[in-house]
C-alpha cells in the first residue's frame, strides 16, 4: 500500500470518527415506552445530556417562608400599586422578594425600580413587569388546561434571567398575502436555525403558528388528492413547528403521535390535547400580553422586524417534557393566582 494511500485511509478514519462524535449521539441511551408496544411510543433520553444540560436547567430555587396575609394592603401603604395592591404589606413584600431572585439577582431591586422611589414609573422594566404579572395571573386562571395544577410564576421562563434564555423575534418570512398560504414567499429553509434543531426545515415556524392564527393540520380528511388544499411547503412548515415541540420538551413524536396514524386524535396519547391548549395558550401571552408591550420598549429590545421578543414552547420548558418538570411552584405563591376562574374550554378538532 502506498504511503499516500495510507495517509488517506486515516484522513478518512479521522473524518468518520469526528462525524460520529459530533453528530451521532453514543450509547448508552436510556428508552422509556410511553404507549402500547408496537406502536413505536417510546422516547429515548440521552442520560448525559439529562444529567449537564437538561436537569442542572430545570432546578427549582427554594420558596421563600410565606407570611400571613393580614394587616394593611400594599396599595394603602405604598404609591402606585396597581396589580398587587390586594395583598398584605408582608405578602407583597415577600412576593417582590421572591420576583428579585427569578429575575434579577444580581441587580437586585433596581431593575425594576429608579432610586429610592419605588413608585416612579421612569424605567420601562416596571411596566413591562406589571403587565407580565397579570400574565402569570391569567395563566394560571384561565389556561389550567394547559399548565394544570402546578401552575406558573415569573421563574418558569427568566430562571434568574431578565430575558428569557429562549425567546424569538419574526424572521420576516410571514405570511403577506393573507389567504394564499405560505406557497408565495420565502421560507428560510437551509439556515440550519437552533430554533429548529439545525435542520433544512423553514427557519421561522414561530410567527406563523404561535403568534398568528395559521391553520397547523395539513393531512386532508378526504383520501383522494383533490380533497387536500395544503401544498408540501405548507407540509415543511408544520413540521418545522413539530421539530422545535421536540426539541423543546426533549421528546420524540411520540409523545404526542401514535406512529401509525401520526394524525389520528383517537389514537394519539393524551398529551396531544395538552399540546394544543398549549399552542393557543402562547397565541394568547403573545398577542395580549407580550405584543401588547411594544410601544413600552426600546428599540434594542425589539427583532430586526420591530416586534417584541416572544415565548415559544422552548421559552418555558427549556428542554423538560414539563418545565421544571412539573414541580409545581405557584403553589407556594397563591398570589399569583389569586381568583379561581372557570374558562370556557374549547374542544380539540379531531
């Protein structure tokens, strides 16, 4: 064998070892079923990247001691309390205690806050603040569809962050021509964007799906080809916003999908109906809350595209098939979800 021949073999070893570390993922790999056997329901968890990434991501800080709820309320002892003036002196002082350690400890009270004067309404993370605690409060009321009996507080998304770890801005490839679907504009496709698990899929399924009302379901009723409008880009793009729902509670398809009729609901887990509250639950923090804040911001807190930075599935569950895998911290701040509202409940299509 001739030495440039053999140089070339290990070249070629090299390049087949580093492919295999960096792209395949190496055993042990832990599987779990979730579904009858047969039906391929089984998801498959990588213990290493459980034990560094997902886990260390998904702590839950200890709750602060609560306090009784008597004596004067914050909105008579102190200026400018428009959300939380029905609590007590001590639970309001608690709670902002508590909102400090989720979302700012390291600036402390001054984030939010100008000075000593804590009713000044000169910083724009004040007003930002407040909107997004009638958030929380909606969230826990009206979307227990979704979220259940372990709730939400501020710390479900900041996790001692003032910004999110995973939020997103509009790609500029929305919809432009309303009723002719995605087929005429660009897509973003072969980006290779995290927010899609670096695949070829379109870059960008967040502002069509969980900001607009975009129809998600391209599989028609009718077996004929006719009777099935949706076009293959349209297809990609749903299966963009599939990818990054798995990516993002660190799940298979299967978790929600029985694999022999991926879009049957009779015979999909019961997580696919808790998935589709959940798509509409983010519509709704989007379009009320969130969005609702625009003109509250500065410009370098706003997208190339002028529009805010917004919650995806990633946003809450940062990895975790439940964030902070289901430990249900709004229990030990009730305030956050003070009036128990019963909503109407809309029914999944199936």
């Amino acid at each position: 064998m001739s030495y440039g021949l053999r140089i070339g073999l290990v070249l070629a070893g090299l390049v087949v070892v580093l492919i295999t570390l960096f792209t395949f993922e190496r055993p042990p790999v832990l599987s779990v079923q979730s579904g009858f056997r047969g039906t391929g329901e089984v998801q498959v968890y990588n213990p290493r990247t459980l034990a560094n990434v997902v886990i260390p991501a998904n702590q839950v800080p200890p709750a602060i001691a609560p306090v009784p709820d008597v004596g004067p309320r914050a909105g008579q002892v102190y200026q400018n309390v428009t959300v939380l003036g029905d609590l007590s002196v001590g639970a309001f002082t608690r709670l902002m205690a508590a909102m400090t350690q989720w979302i700012a400890p390291e600036q402390g009270c001054q984030y939010c806050h100008v000075g000593n004067n804590m009713a000044d309404e000169g910083i724009y993370t004040k007003q930002v603040s407040r909107r997004m605690l009638q958030m929380v409060r909606h969230i826990n009321e009206q979307w227990t569809s979704h979220v259940e009996e372990a709730g939400v507080t501020c710390y479900t998304c900041h996790r001692g962050k003032g910004i999110p770890a995973q939020v997103w801005t509009s790609a500029g490839n929305e919809l432009s021509v309303p009723g002719t679907g995605m087929a005429t504009v660009a897509t973003g496709q072969n980006i290779a964007a995290p927010a899609i698990n670096v695949t070829s899929l379109p870059n960008d399924p967040f502002t069509a799906f969980l900001w607009r009302d975009t129809p998600i379901r391209v599989i028609g009723n009718d077996p004929l080809s006719g009777g099935n409008p949706r076009s293959i880009k349209q297809a990609e793009w749903t299966y963009a916003l599939m990818v990054h729902m798995s990516q993002a509670l660190g799940v298979n398809c299967t978790f929600c999908h029985n694999s022999r009729s991926f879009f049957d609901w009779e015979q999909s887990a019961p997580t696919r109906v808790n998935a589709w509250y959940g798509i509409r639950m983010v519509r709704d923090i989007n379009n009320n809350y969130v969005e609702s804040l625009r003109p509250n911001f500065p410009p370098h807190r706003l997208g190339p595209h002028g529009d805010t930075l917004k919650v995806s599935c990633g946003t809450c569950h940062q990895g975790a098939y439940a964030p902070l895998f289901g430990a249900p911290m709004a229990r030990d701040y009730p305030e956050l979800a003070r009036v128990n509202l019963t909503a109407p409940i809309a029914v999944p299509p199936r």
